[in-house]
C-alpha cells in the first residue's frame, strides 16, 4: 500500500526555498512552474517543477536538479535539520493551462475548457491552433450523435478575459493528414513506482537525496 504524500506546506520555509531556488530555474532558461515542500515520514520531498517553450528533456532535468541542490547546499539552512529529497520534473499533462506561456507551448493539443463571460461560461472542447496577446485561437469539436458523420471543427477565438483553466486531453493515437496513425505526444511519461516513499515518479525525475542530523 503506497504511503500518503501528506499535506503540502505553505510556510515561510516554503517561501525562503523559492526566493532561492527562483534565480537559479531563471537563470538556467527555465520557468519555475511550482514549488511544493511535502513531508514525507522523517524527510521532506523538495519538488521542483520547470518548464520552457523549447520543451524539457532529461538533459535539461538533470542540469536543473544539479543547479537547485548546489543551491540548497550554499543556503544550508533552508531545510534546518531536516533530511530531504530533491525532485526535479517537468508539468505532467493534468497541469492546468492558466497562464499564456502554458497555452503557446500546448499549441496543437486538445483541450477542455470553460469559455464565454463570468456566469454564462460553456465547456468546450477544441485543439489549440493560436495563442497571442489577445486570446487563444481554438478549433472546437462539433457536437454530434453518436455514430454520426464527424464534422469539422469549428474557428473559435477567445479572449483572455473568457478563458478559463484548460486540461489537455489525453489522445491515445491520431491520424495524420496522409491517413497513417501517430501515437500522440500527450502521453509522454509512464509512472513508476518509488519504493521508498509510495509515490508515483515520472523516469523524466531527477531526485538528490541529502541526509539531515536525525
């Protein structure tokens, strides 16, 4: 039976981490997406998320966790006496679209998402063909009845004042323009399961294990 990850915390501890851990993702190209400090039985897990719009790969991770824990080490203290562990990722698909950067770089994938002004918004279900300063530009799927011929989806662009937060679609497989089917990018990482601390790792993880005094 895994182990419950416990309650993320939000204390100052949390706030001093980012101050520091902030200018190290940046200054490496990168965006720090979140940042949770979760115990974990007698340790905490340090999760760190990045991203950019050139994507991330395991390179990328492995520099990045190297950059935070040379980081943590200098500012020793940020964890007090507290053994933890580092882990290093990048966005799974189940983050929620809400900033414009998280748009531009799911430009092409399917989307959910609750569109129109505050009180009278629809859900709708679109693939991302623009996304600029004004909104984002989606082509909707049409609503049909089952075993019906599938219409083409329809141009909607929406601005920001009407989006709400998306959630990528899961797309186990899609056909490309010549007929022939390409398994799709939005499954990009099969979990595993980490023994030590019962909770589901990407193999995208990098993870630096530091001892504490007990």
């Amino acid at each position: 039976m895994s182990a419950s990850r416990g309650t993320p915390r939000t204390d100052p501890a949390t706030a001093r981490l980012a101050g520091w851990i902030a200018p190290v993702v940046e200054s490496a190209g990168y965006d720090l997406e979140e940042l949770v400090v979760t115990p974990a039985g007698r340790r905490s897990v340090v999760r760190v998320v990045v991203d950019r719009d050139a994507g991330v790969t395991l390179d990328d991770i492995a520099e990045v966790s190297r950059a935070v824990s040379e980081a943590l080490d200098t500012n020793d203290d940020g964890m007090g006496r507290t053994p933890y562990v580092l882990e290093v990722t990048s966005p799974g698909v189940d983050r929620p679209l809400t900033e414009q950067r998280h748009w531009r770089r799911n430009t092409g994938r399917l989307v959910a998402v609750a569109v129109g002004p505050a009180g009278s918004a629809e859900q709708v279900t679109g693939r991302v063909t623009g996304v600029d300063d004004a909104g984002v530009t989606l082509a909707v799927e049409a609503q049909g009845k089952p075993g019906a011929k599938k219409r083409p989806p329809t141009p909607r662009s929406v601005p920001w004042a009407e989006l709400g937060a998306g959630r990528v679609q899961v797309e186990f497989a899609r056909t490309d323009p010549a007929g022939d089917d390409l398994l799709d990018d939005e499954i990009d990482d099969d979990e595993m399961d980490d023994p030590e601390l019962g909770d589901d790792v990407a193999p995208g993880d990098a993870r630096h294990a530091r001892g504490g005094a007990q």
